[in-house]
C-alpha cells in the first residue's frame, strides 16, 4: 500500500494560495450539504431589513473566510500529520458554511465583504504563527476561534428577523458545527491561551465585525 504524498512546506503555501483564490472569489466554493435554508418558506423582508441581515451574513460569510484561512495556515506549519489532517478536514467542513452564506447574501441581492483578501491574509498568518507554535498551542487556537465564533453566532440569532427563517436554519446549523469542531479541538489536547492572546482575537474580531456589515 503506496503512503500519502508528503508536501514540502513550500508545496503546502503554494496550494495554500491557491486554496485562498478559491475561498475569496465568489462561486469558486462548492458545498457538499445543501444549504439548511433551502427548505425554509420565503420571508418578507422590508428593505431596512433586508439590508440588516445582508451585513449580518455578510460577517457570517467573511468569519468563514478567516476560519478558512487561520486552518490552513496552520496546516501548513502543523509539525504532526494527523494534526495537519485534522486542520485539513476542519477548513473542507467549513466550505459548507461559507457557500451557505454566499448563497444567502446573493439571495438578499448583497454580496461578501470587499475586504475578504486582507482577512484572509491576516488569518491565515495567525495560523501560521499557531502552527509553528507548537500543536497544543494550535489546537487551543482553533478551540478560542471556535468559541468566539459561536458566541458571535447566538448574537446575531437574536438581531435577526423573527420571520427570517432561512437565514436562521443557516447560522442554527453553522452554530451546530462550530461547537463540534472547538471540542474535537479542546479534547485533541488544546491549551487554554493567555487571556491577552483571548482579547487581541476578540478586538481584532470586533474590527471585522464592524467593517464587514457595512463593507
């Protein structure tokens, strides 16, 4: 039985930026699930509202550009396969979540975030820099990621619309996948980070947020 090609670590950035071009240009991403809102009757959303939920998604979809990134620039400085791997399958389950809110935002008649390509950067070099830390200390920012996201995630299923229901079955299922993949993280072996490390991702993420709903 022939083993699995092993990348250089110039291999794996070369199809990191490729990856990267995929995930920031629109309807290069294919989901393997068929998106939870597909099935939700249509809403009347006024145009104020339509617009609510346009900059809502639309942080939604560019948190999925930054997990995108932040998993593979850490696969690319994993320092054990399987950890390598793990990150690799966490970045292909995202695909899911970042199409869905694509899909959602080009229903809305909105589009992603014009900045994605920096996020995308700035993610994917903390990830890098979580990689080569050591994989404790990457699984443990994988966990912090995963549980900032969903914190973000219960706040906006509140900000939406009451009649917004495909908008809602999308963040409900998002949420669902978040919370497996920060404990699949956390009982891998993920460190607990320094709280100043916790509050730098939590102001850099308040940025985001502030930029992308409007942006």
């Amino acid at each position: 039985m022939s083993r699995p090609t092993e990348h250089s670590l110039v291999d794996r950035l070369l199809i990191g930026f490729d990856e990267a071009l995929r995930t920031c240009v629109p309807g290069s991403s294919h989901a393997e699930r068929e998106s939870p809102g597909q099935a939700q009757p249509d809403s009347e959303l006024d145009e104020s509202q339509a617009r609510h939920v346009a900059g809502l998604m639309r942080i939604n979809h560019t948190g999925e550009v930054c997990a995108q990134a932040l998993y593979r620039g850490q696969a690319a400085t994993a320092r054990l396969g399987e950890v390598r791997e793990s990150m690799e399958e966490a970045a292909a389950e995202e695909i899911d979540h970042l199409v869905w809110c694509e899909q959602r935002l080009d229903a809305l008649g909105s589009r992603p975030s014009l900045f994605n390509p920096l996020w995308y950067g700035m993610s994917f070099g903390l990830g890098a820099v979580a990689g080569l830390a050591g994989d404790r200390w990457s699984l443990g920012f994988v966990a912090e990621t995963e549980k900032q996201v969903c914190e973000h995630l219960e706040d906006h299923l509140q900000k939406l619309p009451e009649d917004d229901h495909k908008s809602r079955a999308i963040l409900e299922q998002m949420l669902i996948d978040e919370e497996k993949h920060g404990t699949t993280a956390k009982q891998a072996g993920g460190a607990d980070l320094p709280e100043p490390v916790r509050a730098a991702m939590t102001a850099m993420a308040g940025v985001m947020k502030q930029v992308t709903y409007r942006i």
